[in-house]
C-alpha cells in the first residue's frame, strides 16, 4: 500500500532552497494551491528525508484510494507508470479523487474546454527521448460527476468500468473526514 504524506513545513522558502540543492534523485511532489500543503509520495518523502529537509507530516493517505486512468494511451503507460504516485499527489493537491489522461501535447483539442474549465486539468511533463511530452490529465472530484466529465470524451462501455474503478466517492472518504461533524468542530 502506498503512502501519500500531506505535509508542511516551516518555511517555505528554506524548504525549496533546500529541495533545489538536491541534486541526485529525481523529486516530484505537489502543493495545494490555497492551504500550500504538500501532498508528497512515500519515496519522495524518504528522499527528502534523507537529504534532511524539514516538513511535518499532517496526515498519511492511502494513495490506493486515488485513481488515475491512463492505460488506454500505451505510450502513457509506458512513459508515466513509475510517477503515478506523484500524479496521484497532483490529484489530490487540486482536491481531486481520480483521473483521466486525454493524451499527450493535445491541448488544443480541448482548447475551449480548457478556456473555461483549467482548474480541472493537470499537465504532466514528461521528457522522452523524441522530445517533451505534456500529458494532459482532467480531474474528477467526486463520484457523482465522473459519469458526465468522462463521457464528453469516452464511450459509455469504458466511462462505466472507470466510474466503477473509481475506490472512493469523495474527498472526505480519503482523507477520512467524518460527514457527521459540524462545521465548528473543525
């Protein structure tokens, strides 16, 4: 079972200094756009644990509870299957519990979609040996959507077994929020 730490640090500015002057290892990990928590994988966080960078733990997911749906791109597969933590780490910095890959450099099939609608999608650059790839990742927040945000783009055959892959409903069933408390217990 992966892990997936939610994290803080500090300082910012001497958590990155310090994440810069790594120079061996490869690091990927994302912060959340509002609250600037960290949302680090397991190996990353042993990485950076190793280069002794200082972040406080928050909470520790379970990254199995996150889904990321990209083997019906074979070069996807092939090129972004050892970050899939991270792309899940992504997922769950933009507040999402799944998602799709549209395929790579393909923004401008999804221009107007994009124009409207970018906080729910996630580039993943990768670099290959023909070139940079920019895989474009659009994000599912809850269950009861992921029907209707998966269709304008898949048939209903693949859009189904997705939903039904999907391991969680919502945000609260992964970080274990409990429904039931009130807003003031928080």
């Amino acid at each position: 079972m992966g892990k997936i730490y939610v994290a803080t640090t500090n300082s910012l500015q001497t958590f990155q200094e310090q994440v810069r002057a790594i120079t061996d290892g490869y690091l990927e990990f994302y912060m959340h756009d509002e609250s600037f928590d960290l949302f680090i994988p397991e190996e990353q966080a042993d990485l950076l644990r190793a280069h002794h960078v200082e972040f406080r733990v928050i909470k520790i997911l379970a990254s199995e509870k996150v889904k990321v749906f990209y083997e019906h791109i074979p070069v996807a597969l092939a090129d972004l299957s050892g970050r899939e933590e991270a792309i899940k780490s992504a997922i769950l910095a933009r507040d999402g519990i799944a998602a799709f890959c549209l395929g790579y450099n393909c923004e401008n099939e999804v221009e107007d979609d994009l124009a409207v609608n970018g906080f729910r999608y996630i580039p993943i650059v990768h670099l290959a040996s023909q070139g940079l790839r920019t895989y474009l990742f659009k994000l599912i927040f809850n269950r009861d959507e992921a029907a209707d945000v998966m269709g304008a783009h898949f048939e209903q055959v693949i859009v189904d077994a997705w939903v039904d892959a999907l391991p969680t409903n919502n945000l609260a069933e992964i970080f274990g929020v409990d429904d039931e408390l009130d807003a003031t217990d928080i």
